[in-house]
C-alpha cells in the first residue's frame, strides 16, 4: 500500500544529503572530537564548521552564541531552567495556553515551585492580544516564552513585535522563543527582525536531519546558568560528548533549507492550499482551525463536526495516510488538545480534528489521495455517528448552535 506521509509536524524524513553528510563521522571520523591527537581534528572541525554554519542560518550571529543539544525539548528546557536558576530575584514568567509541552509543562512546573507563571490566552483564530502581552509584564517578569509558530494550528505569532515590547518595556526581561516548527520555513533574522529575542530553540527532526538533535541560540550575555554539567563541551555551557555526525546532519540540513526554501515553500503552499480548499469544497460542517490567523505554509489543522479525530485517523491509517490528532505528544490520548480547548473550538469539533502537514517530499499525489480518501473516512463515520444524526435531525440553525458550542 501506498504511504502518504503528512505529519511533518511530528518529524520529517531524513533527506538523503543529509544521511550522506553525517556518514564519516560514524566511520572513518568516529574520534572524540575533544581529544588533543591529530586524527580528532576532523571532527572537531566538523563541528566548528556546523556551529558557523547555524549561526549564518540565524542571520549571521556569532557562532559562539549557538548551542548543540539533543533536540529542541532540550534547548527549552536548558533555556527556562537555566534563566530561572540564574536570575533568583526574578519570579514572573509569561508564556502562552498554547505552547508545546516542551515549554508548557517546564512553566506548570515552575508554576509548582513557587514562581508565578502567566498563560496568555488565545482568541478564537489562535492569535495572542498585543494588549494583553504588554499588560502581563511586571517590574519582576524573568522571562517571557513564546513560540514563534504553533505546531498544532500552524498560526504564527508575532514574535518580533513582541520580543521588541518586551525589551522597550525592560531590557533585563529575557525573551525565548520556540522556532521548532518555524526554523526552515520562516526566516529566523536574529540580527534583524528578531534582534530583541535573547533565546531561540529549535529541532534537527523537523528539517530533514535526525531525531536526536536541536541547537538553542543564546544571545552573548545572556544570564543562564548550564542546564547540563559535568564537562567542558560547548564552552562549559552544555556537557556531554558532542553527537559529531547528527551535528554535521543539521547543519546539512539547514544548508539545504536555505537552498531550497522559496521554491519549497511556494510548492508546499499550493498544495496545502489545494488540499485545504478541496475539502472545505466537498464536506459539509468542517472548519480550518487558524485559518483567519497567519500561519506557516504547510499546516491544516481541520475540524470535523460531530465526529472523532481518532476515529479518522484510524481509517486514514487504513488507506496508508500518516496524520495526527494534535502534536505528536498528546495524539494517542482522547484528551482534546490543550491548544484546541484555548482556541475555544466548540465541543463538536475539538474531538473531532486533525492536523494535516505537509513537508518537502510530498506530491500532487499525495494530495489527491487524501482528497480521495478523506471525504469517504468522514461519510462513513457520519453514518455511525448520533452526534451527527441529532444535528441532522435538528432545525438548522440548532445544528449550527451545537456547531457554535452555544
Ligand atoms: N516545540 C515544538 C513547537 C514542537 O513542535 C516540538 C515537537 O513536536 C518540540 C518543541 C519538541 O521537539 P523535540 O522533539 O525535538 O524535542
């Protein structure tokens, strides 16, 4: 059976360029690249070359300012707990309902021991309230984390804007942004546009290189103490051996993100743009989730009334689609996604989503197959679903009430 692979939220196919640029670190440059001897400097030079080319990737910020780790729940986590620990004086954070647990669960449980942590809401389109940002900052707020995109709805925050308000606010308040599901898709300027962020994460997996690591960005005088010790790697600010060949994967990858990203993005806009307006055009009570917010290109986030997301999953599986009921996270629990219950999605739909995105590998296909089988997944889960059945036999403008969750 034929597999369409559209969860390039969850992680994305290792491209073979970059499989054939990590290959001598596991072979002929397996060395240590911390070790004195000669036959190590190949690998020390690896990772120096990938630190200067992830800093160019950034806007041409200094390599120095680039951090590896094993991945973006990493970086967050670092970035968070290593400004906690380094600023005691400072116990306000502000953060959004919607960021990926990797940043949500880290500010809960902070929340838990004792500093006071803000979750900004979100209207109904998933877009933030410029005014309410600027109201939530304090004389004593440490630090504010926002992500750049959403991984659930693909809505893009503002992040340049509100990294700037927060520096003209107070320039001592730390701004960390979430770029995992922004960094080659967006561009990530942190010598331009995104000048006032101080902290930025993002994830190999999500742009052609391995699971298994993400770089953080620390502006140069940052105050954030080591998360990781025990080692002099990464100049004492992450310890632990450096993974040589996913380091020289990502930087890889970000070369070819680069490379390729206009015609990429202007390829995989039209195609989900495609498969977005098909569906609308051919189902009944669906909705985009986002849609009337700024989102990246590959994202469909898509609400189907009156009947289980995972139900649909299940039969898109059975047709060889890889989709996901939320971020890859929580997909496998009935819980509907916390973004989703922020956005305020009426009761009829937040069970009844599905995320939908798309990467670099897909094809017009691969979208003509969803579009054959999407629609027939939803007609015949209608048919056994009595929430649909009590909207049908309903007057119209009640099923559009129950649609409205009033
Ligand atoms: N942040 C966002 C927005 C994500 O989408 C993800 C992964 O889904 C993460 C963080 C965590 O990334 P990783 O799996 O590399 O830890």
């Amino acid at each position: 059976m034929r597999t369409v692979y559209l969860d390039n939220n969850a992680t994305t196919a290792v491209a073979p360029e970059v499989v054939k640029a990590m290959e001598e670190y596991f072979t002929a440059e397996y060395f240590n690249p911390s070790s004195a001897y000669d036959r190590a400097s190949p690998a020390a030079q690896a990772i120096k070359q990938a630190r200067e080319i992830v800093a160019r990737f950034l806007g041409g910020v200094d390599s120095s300012e680039i951090l590896f780790t094993s991945c973006a729940t990493e970086s967050l986590n670092a970035a968070l707990f290593g400004a906690v620990r380094a600023n005691p004086a400072r116990r306000h954070v502000v953060t959004t309902a919607v960021e990926h647990p990797a940043v949500y669960e880290v500010c809960k449980d902070l929340a838990r021991s004792g500093l006071d942590v803000t979750f900004l809401p979100v209207d109904r389109a998933g877009s933030l309230d410029v005014r309410a940002f600027i109201q939530a900052l304090r004389p004593d707020t440490l630090i504010v984390a926002v992500m750049h995109a959403n991984n659930e709805t693909g809505v893009i925050f503002p992040v340049e804007q509100l990294a700037r308000i927060t520096k003209e606010t107070d320039p001592a308040i730390l701004f960390l942004t979430d770029a995992t599901q922004t960094a080659g898709k967006l561009p990530l300027d942190l010598c331009g546009a995104l000048r006032h962020v101080d902290l930025l994460a993002f994830s190999g997996h999500k742009l052609h290189a391995p699971k298994g690591v993400g770089a953080l960005f620390v502006r140069r005088g940052t105050p954030i103490r080591p998360f990781m010790i025990g080692g002099h790697q990464e100049g004492g600010r992450r310890a632990g051996t450096e993974n040589v060949p996913y380091i020289a994967g990502l930087a890889r990858a970000v070369e070819l993100a680069q490379r390729d990203h206009d015609t990429v993005e202007t390829r995989i806009r039209r195609l989900r743009d495609r498969l977005e307006n098909e569906l609308l055009a051919r189902l009944p009570c669906v909705e985009i989730n986002g849609e009337r917010a700024p989102r990246i290109p590959n994202t469909c986030n898509i609400s189907v009334h009156f009947i289980e997301g995972e139900g649909m999953l299940y039969q898109l599986n059975e047709h060889g689609i890889c989709a996901s009921s939320g971020s890859a996270c929580t997909s496998g629990s009935l819980e509907p996604s916390h973004v989703l219950r922020a956005m305020r999605v009426p009761f009829t739909a937040v069970h009844g989503s599905v995320r939908l995105s798309l990467g670099r590998y897909n094809t017009d296909e691969d979208v003509n197959h969803a579009l054959d089988v999407f629609p027939d997944v939803v007609a015949n889960l209608r048919r056994l679903s009595p929430y649909w059945d009590a909207a049908h036999d309903r007057p119209r403008p009640e099923a559009e009430a129950m649609m409205q969750g009033t």
